[in-house]
C-alpha cells in the first residue's frame, strides 16, 4: 500500500505499540517489516490467527514462548568453523527446553486453537542434541565425564595440586618469620611467597616480581618448581581435551542447522502472533467479518491511538453508497472519524484486532489513498491547494473498485467556487471508477451534490448547541453545518454583526450590497435594468426568474415533485432544497390549504408546492432562538418603517406588500 497513506494514518505508532509486546528479536522483526495484506483469504487466517491466541490469553494461560536470548549469536556463527564456548551451549540446552515446553503446550491447545497448534507440529525436540549438551556441560562448565582423556588429566591435575597444596603449607610455616604477608601470592600462573627484601636470600628459589616500594620480593621456592611445571603442562593437555569437547559438540550442533532455524522461525512466529493478540486485549479489540467489495460497517469503533475517551463510531459505506460526505463543525470529529476508519482498515489488513463490536465488517482494499492534513511543504513552497491537488493526482494513477480514498476538507485552500467545481469533478471520477470514498467538507454545494447524487451521501457530527460542544457523534443521511453564526454569538460577537452576515448568507453577498455599490457605472442589462426599475427588492413572484438559465427553466416544468419523507410540515426558517432550481430557498410563509409554500430563493419570493421541496436544514439549526426572522424577509426600508412605528405614532409612514398571485 502507499506508504504515504499509511504515514499519514500513523501506522508506524501501531507498530511501534505492537513491539511492545514482543519478548524475541525475531517478532520485533517480524512487527517492523508488517505491512498490510491485499489477498483476503490471508488476511483471513490472519486475522483467525490473531483471534485464538486472544482466546487462550483470555483463558488466563502462560504461553511458554522462548526468549531467543543468544539464538541470533549461535545461528550466525553456524558452520564459520566457530567453536561455541559452554555459555553458547547454555542458551542452546536452554532453548531446546523452552521450545519443548511450548510444543507440548501447543499440542495440548489443538483442540481450541487449531489454527496456530498447527505451527508447533512443523517444530523438531532435537533430543540427542540436549542429551548430549546435559552430559558434557554441567552448571557452565565442562564436565568430568565428557570424555575418558579429559577424566584422565584431571585426575592427575587433582594429584600434584594436592601435592602443591602441602608443599605451599610447610613453606609458609617455616618462614612465617620472614614473610611480608601470611597470604599465598601467584605472579604469572605460579605459586609465590611474599619474602621480606632484607630475607630473599633465605629462600631457595626465583624472584619473579617485587612491590612497588621494593620492600616485598615473590620468590618462587625451588622445592614447588617441578611441581608447578609438571602442573602447566596437565593443564594445557586439559584445555586441549576441552576443545576437543566443544569442537564435537559444536559438529554436532551444525548437524541440526535447519531443525535449529526452523524452531528459531516458528518461536518468532509464535511471539509476534502472541504479541498481537496481548495487544489486541490492551486496545480491546475484535475480529471482524472481510468482503472485498468497499462494504465498511463498523459499530462502536475507536481509534486506537486515542488517549482520552473517545465517542464510539457507528460508520457505514459500500452498500446503498460508496462516497460519503462528512460535515459538520471544525473540532467536531470530521477528521478522526476518517482516520478511525482507514487506520482500522489497515490494521485488520494486517491481522490485527481492532476496537470495534462483534459483527463489524470491513473490506480488503488494494490500494489506499489518503489526503489528510494540509500537506505543506516548506522546502518546496507548496501551497495547501497545490499538494491537495498533487495527492489527488495521485489517488487518479490507481483508484478503482479496490481503492479506499479519505480526503480531509475538499475544496480548501483555493477560490470557493472554483474549488467545490474542482471538488465535485473529483468526486464524481471517483465514483465513476468505483472506489470507495469518505471525505469532509465546510461547502454547502459539495453537501448538496451528495444529497440529490446517486451512490453518494451526507453526514454530519453532531453538535451540542446549547454548549457549544461538539458530541462527537456522526450520523449518516443528513448535511450538517459549522455553527459559525451561533459559535460567534455565544462567543460574544456583536448582535448586529451576526444579523448582517446572516443577511449577507441568505440573501448572497451582491444582492446583500447597499444600492449603488453594485456593478457602479456600468450599463445593466434589460433583464438587470427591469429589476431595478422595481422600487421594492423584496418583489414578490410565482414565475421562474429571468437569471435562472434555460435549462433550469426546462427542468421546472418537468421536475417530479420529491417522495414525502417525513411527516413534518416546513416552518418559517426552514432551508429548503428546489430540486428544478438547484437552489435553496429559506421558507417566508407556511402552506396554505392547497400546500402551498413561500420560498425566498436569491431574494425573490416564490409559493411552491411543498411536495416540491426537501428540508435541507432546519430553522432552528440557523438561528437562535427567539430570531427575528424579518431580518431575512424584510427590506431595510421596511424594516425601519416598522422600528418607527413601534416607537411612536407616525404619520404617513405605510408599509406597503405585494400580493401573492
């Protein structure tokens, strides 16, 4: 898979978590080279594999998984002509027990854990080897008994070492007088005695050192010369024989080789699906049911990575629709929602359990793409839009039925209008190849294209509107919104200001314009020339307007009026979604008998039959309460009017409406 992506989803921490676990240099190995697997018969036995040994750790066993300590060391030197010393064979008699131990146990689990007893059955006791070890090495040395010559010698090396012994305490007894110390001294190898300088020549034998100040001679006695010499020699001949030991016992160890590497192997393969399963119970994970056709049904996921308590995700794609749109407010969730599902992904791609309910399912993809994150690079001054469009190109090389793509923010970092036209280019050659895609986004017109758009649908994260706490909770089949206009009113943002932005939002930015700021000193068109003819902006009309293309036109007077999908009735404030228009419209004025609705689309009111609308967003979603929704439907002119009028009788002040027609 792209590396990229998976850096991006920070699986290199899951790694480095995993290794944790591992006891052997072998499965520490075996976690740095783990990648994520694409044939889904594998990533199933893998994943089975992971799921019994989970189970027998549940059962509260103590796998007997061998350390390797010294493995490594023996496993290279085999067959260089290295001799290995009685440490080496320490850790191979060691080893041998160990991976004994494990085979009984394994054979004993076959029944339980059929899947990973199986790896035991391939492993060899290698008895001759041990027997052999234990009977020439005993407590780190080399044992009496390893061979008729080496008894031999050492039997005579007991002799003259006893004889040394008695010759040693009768010289020390008579010249204690003219000893320096009471102590047996050896320099080189050989016995000494510790004569006083001014008494050397009372002692028969040869000075091999004094002390530093030259008051102390070693003086080694003639008598013990021939004792010691004789002594040199037998060890010697001893350390030959003990060669020869280690020599045959190494020969005998080059000889197993391949049963010694074949148990190395299968004992890493043992500790690293032993630590997956030791992590698994650490992040309380789960197996999960595999397809291979982009479903993705997670329920109650977390994040594994997550150190705080985290909102379980209930996240579905791949059935009724393969590209998700996520919205909703900045620090809501968008982002973790779409690592959440890519790092499970990958994790169970690589036989790993991960912290989801029974019955979740995912699918193996092939390839992995993953925009997330702005992607500057300060070496090569990227812009955010430029390595946005960089990673897309990327996604373009390989996406298909079998690609898995997140995208994090569309349409960011460049012109709004050109980047949701960008954005919705991008997401329907996605589509079109098949891939399974999950992205999020702040753009109103993104949102309404998943909304009318076959294979695509809406989400948003849920927001607490009274806290101002996002809850962290997505919920599939609906748009969601930034709550900036009531983040920035409870925050303490003037009144008025939000009043004016919220105008600005609903009635478009030109329209919004003081008259005489828009398009000053051009000519308007006849069609722009009859509206300002019209001395109210607020106009009232039931026909198509002359700024909708002709297309537009043609599609209104074929347009299917939408299913009813909910049995509640619009309220004042509710946007709306006109399907033969394209555009949303706030609702002025509630239905009639005949169900008939006033929309405000583009500051012209229009009455449609409601079985021709679509709530897009509810009222109480856009203002707060108790909102004076003149603001949006009102002109400025007659908005004043009525301010005057409340304050104080005015005469000849009227406020004139139009009728509905």
């Amino acid at each position: 898979m792209n590396e990229k992506a998976l850096q991006r989803l920070e699986y290199g921490k899951i790694k480095e978590a995993l290794a944790e676990y591992a006891v052997s240099y072998l499965g520490k190995r075996q976690i740095a080279e783990l990648l994520p697997l694409s044939a889904m018969s594998v990533v199933r036995a893998k994943l089975d594999e992971t799921a019994e040994a989970k189970s027998l750790l549940q059962q509260g066993a103590s796998v007997p998984i061998p350390s390797l300590e010294g493995t490594e060391h023996i496993l290279e030197l085999l067959g260089t002509g290295y001799v290995f010393s009685e440490k080496d064979f320490m850790h191979i008699h060691q080893y041998l027990t160990s991976c004994a131990q494990l085979m009984r146990y394994m054979a004993a689990k076959s029944g339980i854990a059929p899947q990973i007893s199986s790896y035991a059955a391939s492993m060899y006791a290698m008895d001759a080897l041990k027997s052999e070890i234990e009977r020439c090495i005993r407590h780190g040395q080399i044992a009496d008994s390893a061979s008729k010559e080496l008894m031999k010698v050492r039997k005579r090396l007991a002799v003259f070492e006893e004889r040394l012994k008695s010759k040693l305490d009768t010289l020390m007894s008579r010249h204690r007088s003219i000893l320096q110390e009471h102590v047996l001294s050896t320099r080189n190898g050989r016995y000494v005695l510790p004569v006083k300088k001014e008494h050397r020549k009372l002692v028969k034998g040869t000075v091999l050192d004094e002390s530093a100040s030259g008051q102390t001679v070693y003086i080694e006695p003639a008598e013990i010369m021939t004792i010691q010499f004789e002594l040199t020699g037998l060890k010697a001949e001893e350390a030959r024989e003990e060669l020869k030991v280690l020599s045959d016992l190494t020969a005998l160890a080059e000889s197993c080789d391949q049963q010694l590497l074949t148990n190395v192997e299968t004992v890493g393969t043992y500790d690293f699906i032993f630590a997956k399963a030791k992590y698994a119970l650490a992040i309380r994970g789960s197996n999960v049911e595999l397809n291979d056709q982009g479903i993705i049904d997670l329920r109650e996921a977390k994040h594994p990575l997550l150190n705080r308590p985290m909102v379980p995700l209930n996240f579905v794609i791949g059935r009724r629709y393969k590209s998700l749109i996520i919205t909703g407010p900045n620090t809501g969730g968008k982002t973790l929602s779409l690592k959440t599902v890519g790092l499970l992904t990958v994790m169970a791609q690589s036989g790993l359990l991960v912290p989801v309910q029974e019955g979740s399912l995912l699918s193996v993809f092939n390839h992995l793409a993953v925009d997330i994150g702005d992607g500057q690079s300060i070496e090569h001054a990227l812009s955010t839009f430029s390595a946005h469009i960089r990673n897309v190109n990327d996604m373009l090389q390989f996406a298909d039925r079998s690609t898995l793509i997140l995208i994090d923010e569309m349409a960011s970092g460049t012109d709004p209008g050109e980047g949701v036209g960008l954005s919705v280019a991008i997401l329907e050659e996605l589509h079109r190849r098949g891939a399974t895609v999950v992205a999020t986004t702040h753009f109103t017109e993104i949102k309404n294209f998943a909304d009318v758009t076959p294979g695509f649908e809406n989400a948003r994260m849920e927001f607490d509107t009274d806290t101002l706490q996002p809850l962290y909770r997505l919920r599939i089949g609906e748009a969601g919104q930034s709550y900036a206009f009531l983040i920035a009113l409870k925050l303490g943002l003037p009144v008025g200001l939000i009043e004016r932005s919220r105008e600005i939002t609903a009635r478009g930015l030109l329209e919004s314009l003081p008259q005489g700021t828009q398009d000053a000193g051009s000519e308007p068109e006849p069609d722009e020339a009859s509206a300002a003819d019209t001395d109210d902006p607020q106009e009232e009309t039931t026909t198509v307007p002359e700024s909708l293309s002709h297309s537009e036109k043609e599609a209104e007077d074929t347009a299917q009026p939408f299913p009813e999908e909910a049995p509640r009735s619009l309220q004042l404030g509710d946007c709306v979604y006109i399907a033969y228009l394209g555009r949303t419209g706030i609702v002025f004025e509630t239905g009639d008998a005949r169900g008939n609705v006033g929309v405000m689309v583009q500051n012209q009111k229009f009455k449609i039959n409601q079985k021709r609308l679509k709530l897009h967003i509810e009222s109480k979603e856009l203002y707060p309460d108790n909102y004076d929704l003149d603001i949006v439907f009102e002109t400025k002119e007659n908005r004043k009017k009525r301010t005057l009028m409340g304050r104080k009788h005015a005469p000849g002040v009227t406020i004139e409406t139009k009728s509905e027609e």
